[in-house]
C-alpha cells in the first residue's frame, strides 16, 4: 500500500520547491528526503475563481506502514491505498510456440491491434500485424498529398494506415472506463516509453499531438519486431475461410496472399466498412449500435481561453478545452465531442464522393483556432427501418455524400449566422478556417436531417450561455462529423470470441468495445489476455 494525498491546491505558476515544501506540510514532514519517493497521479486545473487560478494535486507517497501512518495523521485528504502494478499475465517462455505453429494474426495497427501485438509479441508467440494501409512515414505523406491535392487513396488516409485513425487527431488519452487493474497506467507507461512526454501520466486530461503519436506507433512497430512479430502493410483481409486445422485461411488483397491461422484479432477499426461486410456476408454475429453525427465547430482559441481561464495569458496553462452538453426539447443529446484546442479541421474521408471531417492538433496545440464536433446522438430507430446491422453504416455513406456535393469535393464550411438563416455563405467573417484540405463555403445545413440542424442550433445557443461567444455569428461550422464510434457492434462472448466463430476476437473501437484511443489500447490488452488464455487452455489438452 501506499500514502496519496489528494485535493493539494498551489496557485498557477509555483514552483517545484513550493509543491514539495506543501506535501511536506501536509504530512507533517520535516525535509522531502525523508520521503523515499512520491510520484504525481493527476493534476487538474481549479477554475472556479478565475483569473485566480490553481493546480490540483493527487499524490502517491512511498512512506513505511502507510495504514499506520495515515491513522495518525488523521487527515481526509490523505488515505492508504492499494498501489496496484498491471502485469500482463502471460509471459515469453510458457511453451506456446511448440505447441501450436500457427502464429495469432491481427487485423488492423490502430491503438487496439498494436497493443494486442506487442502483448502477445511479449509472450513469446511472434504475431503477425496486417495493415490494409502504409507505414506512419509514408502515410504521412500520402495525407499531406490528399489534402493539398484532393487525390485521395483509398486505402491509405486519414482513417487507415498505420496507428489508425488517431494518427491524425489531437492525441487525447482521457477515457472515461473504469479499470481496476491497472491497464490504463500501464498504456500510458508505454507511450512514454515510446517517446510521449511524461506529463500524460498525471495530466488531467492528457494529450500526445499528432507528430509525436507518429513517433510513438513507429517505435511500437519497432518493438513488436524485434520480439519477433511481423508487420505487413497493404495487407487488406478480403475473405475468411473456415478451414479445419489451421481453423481458417485468410485472404489478402483479393486472394493475391493466404495466411492461415487458428487465432485471429479483429481490431479493424470504425471505417472499414468493406471489411463489416465481407465479415456479415461471411456470417458473423452483429448488431448496430447508436453513435453520434454533426458538424465540426471552430471559435478563435482566445475567445475560449478567456472564457475558461478568465485571460488570454495561457503560457504556463495552454490553450483551454471544454466540454459541453445539453439536452434537448425533442429529447435527443447534443455534445460537443473531440475538442481540439488549437487545432485544425481536417478532410478525414476514407472513399470516393464522400466527406468526413475530423479534429487535429499538434503536440503544442499553438493554433489559432480552437475546434470541436457538435454532435448529435442517433439510434438505430433513426437511420433503420429494419434489423440491419449495417444500416448505421449506410447512413454515414449518405451524409457523407452531401457533403461531398455540399462542398463540391471539398470541406464545406459555413458562418453559424448563415446555418441558422439557412442561407449559403459566401465569404468568412472575422473568423478565418484552419483547416488540413482543400474548403469552401456553402450551406452546410443541407447536410444533415433538419431536425439534427435544429437540435444544433438548440445546442449551440444553450453553450453560448456558458461560454459567451459560443454561437456568434462568425462561428465557423464544417461538415460533416459522421466518425464518432463505430455504428457496428460485432459480437463477442465472455472470454472475447465471436459468438460465431470460435478463435476469432473482435477488438477495439471498430468492433464496438472502444472508444478513443487509451480505451481502445486497453481493449486489445484484454483481447491478448484472452488469446493467451485460450491458447493456454488448449495447450492443456
């Protein structure tokens, strides 16, 4: 066990001798040195006196006989606790390899699919990591090109590639799953490792940046081969074939390559909406699920700093967030979703004739603009008149279209003065776009259902309450949203398996047990846990 001591309150702008002479007081400690080590948990930002601002400390204290201790200091802010350390249960050496040839394959090096390779690379059973897209460095050039040029490569962009769709996104690692055991830490562990800044361990809301998640997937990839794992890129899974030892064949681009395997992860990610198909047709188990639409809302980054910290002056701060919701008269939920402090809107569309756009952010969030999606929760009563579960799918294709002619190929944006006029805009206001691709204005209300339009605007003028300036008139919207979380859930059991094909793992945010990054990453934890747990349990027979 160990000491935390909670709700330490400094003034913005302290130094590091005046945070530990505090804890030392706290604890009724004479000299730091005589505390052997403390590790800072959180640190969150207390705003309510703005501009008089505070940081917010959780700590750990390695003290001896913790329980003992906090008994006689008689403090409610400082508690014995368990410190617990995540330990992947299987490890390399265990005799899986001699027992099975078939290496376990995974589909898709988003955050799930990376975690669960290195994992499993780790154990010792040399995975096997198929990418339909390129490699970090030459995806990242490929998406440079998509956006100056608007020639888009299906296969590789901003939704496939290496690291998934959250290489080109603010990076954000904050999850709301509750996870006793210690796997969240544990990922963030190893994005330090793997070159994030070790601030993401305590930050209250942390954040990696674009650039710097490139470096991290990369080193990832670098560490699950030299364990002895195998990356393919623009290997896109076409087929499966249920075989009887190994259990199923898997083709590759269109039967070009076969791989065969007993155990295979899904981690495919929320846009592979080719892949959903082959895998329905095929007679997997699915079901649709409910997710969120909208558009994409820019404010310049002072106006919401000046709002959130009570001064523009964020040095020492950086640029401010927010998160907001609201309900409204007809009952639905609108929410500003993947907020991206001095960011950018990017073109993240993934087909021909279709519009997607995302939020993006480098590591110094040092953008003049601030964005963030307002999105509006749909359910399967909305976009399906029957029990399909790719109906959520076909209903993204179709806003994703109007965007498309909304834009004539490029982001459509609009003045937020304009949207509730419903009236094309014909030229920005005070406000300028930063946006990743080619843009131009129109009028974005043609995109989405008029009563998701209403429920936006309902939201929008319920935020300018809380932050003024909310919905002024030279907002900037951009459309269309249509990337929340995946509209499909393929399901799994218990121990991880598809209930319809045994040795197969739907995993990650694309099969629907995850959403975002950290929470994802999570999830192919588990999923390798389960590998490891099936595989063991059939080297037993």
């Amino acid at each position: 066990m160990t000491v935390r001591v909670s709700e330490l309150k400094l003034r913005v702008g302290h130094s590091q001798n005046e945070l530990e002479e505090e804890l030392c007081r706290l604890l009724h400690i004479r000299d730091i040195h005589d505390i052997p080590r403390y590790e800072v948990i959180r640190r969150s930002i207390d705003a309510r006196k703005k501009p008089d601002l505070f940081y917010v400390y959780t700590i750990d204290v390695k003290i001896p006989h913790p329980q003992a201790f906090v008994k006689k200091l008689r403090n409610r802010h400082v508690t014995a606790v368990e410190s617990k350390e995540y330990q992947f249960p299987c490890q390399s050496g265990t005799g899986f390899r001699e027992s099975l040839n078939s290496r376990p394959v995974i589909v898709g090096s988003g955050p799930a699919g990376l975690f669960c390779a290195l994992m499993l690379a780790r154990a010792g059973l040399c995975p096997i990591l198929l990418e339909r897209g390129e490699d970090v460095d030459r995806r990242t050039e490929t998406v440079r090109q998509f956006w100056k040029t608007g020639k888009l490569n299906p296969s590789s962009n901003v939704q496939f590639g290496e690291g998934g769709a959250g290489t080109f996104s603010d990076g954000k690692l904050n999850t709301m799953i509750k996870d006793p055991e210690g796997r969240i830490r544990f990922v963030l562990r190893e994005f330090v490792k793997a070159g994030a800044d070790p601030s993401i361990l305590w930050n209250q809301k942390p954040h990696i940046g674009t650039e710097v998640l490139a470096k991290v997937v990369r080193y990832i990839r670098m560490e699950i081969i030299r364990l002895g794992g195998e990356v393919r890129f623009e290997s896109c899974l076409t087929n499966i074939r249920r075989m009887e030892q190994p259990r199923y064949a898997l083709e590759l681009n269109g039967g070009a390559d076969t791989i065969l395997a007993d155990q295979v992860v899904l981690a495919i990610g929320h846009s592979a909406r080719d892949t959903f198909r082959m895998l329905y047709a095929s007679g997997f188990a699915m079901k649709e699920k409910a997710f969120a639409v909208g558009l994409r809302v820019e404010h310049s980054q002072s106006l919401i700093d000046q709002s959130m910290y009570g001064t523009s002056d964020t040095a020492q701060l950086g640029a401010a967030s927010y998160r907001l919701t609201h309900k409204c008269a007809d009952g639905r939920g609108v929410y500003s979703f993947c907020m991206c402090p001095g960011g950018y809107v990017v073109n993240a569309s993934s087909e021909q004739g279709m519009t997607a756009v995302n939020g993006m952010s480098y590591s110094g969030r040092d953008g003049k603009n601030a964005n963030s999606a307002i999105v509006v929760t749909v359910t399967p009563k909305d976009y399906s008149a029957k029990d399909d579960p790719l109906a959520g799918i076909a209903y993204q294709q179709m806003l994703e279209r109007a965007a498309w002619n909304c834009g004539k190929g490029r982001i459509p944006v609009q003045r937020f003065d304009d949207f509730c006029r419903n009236r094309p805009s014909e030229a920005p206001g005070s406000l300028l776009p930063e946006n990743k691709g080619q843009w131009g204005m129109a009028n974005v209300r043609e995109i989405l259902p008029e009563e998701l339009n209403r429920c936006i605007m309902e939201g929008m003028h319920s935020f300018g309450r809380i932050i003024p300036g909310f919905d002024g008139p030279d907002v900037l919207l951009s459309g269309v949203e249509s990337r929340t979380s995946s509209p499909v859930r393929i399901l799994r059991d218990d121990h991880c398996e598809s209930l319809t094909f045994p040795g197969i793992f739907p995993c990650g945010e694309g099969a629907g047990y995850a959403g975002g990054i950290t929470s994802a990453a999570v999830d192919g934890i588990r999923v390798a846990e389960a590998v490891c747990s099936s595989r063991f349990t059939k080297y037993l027979r």
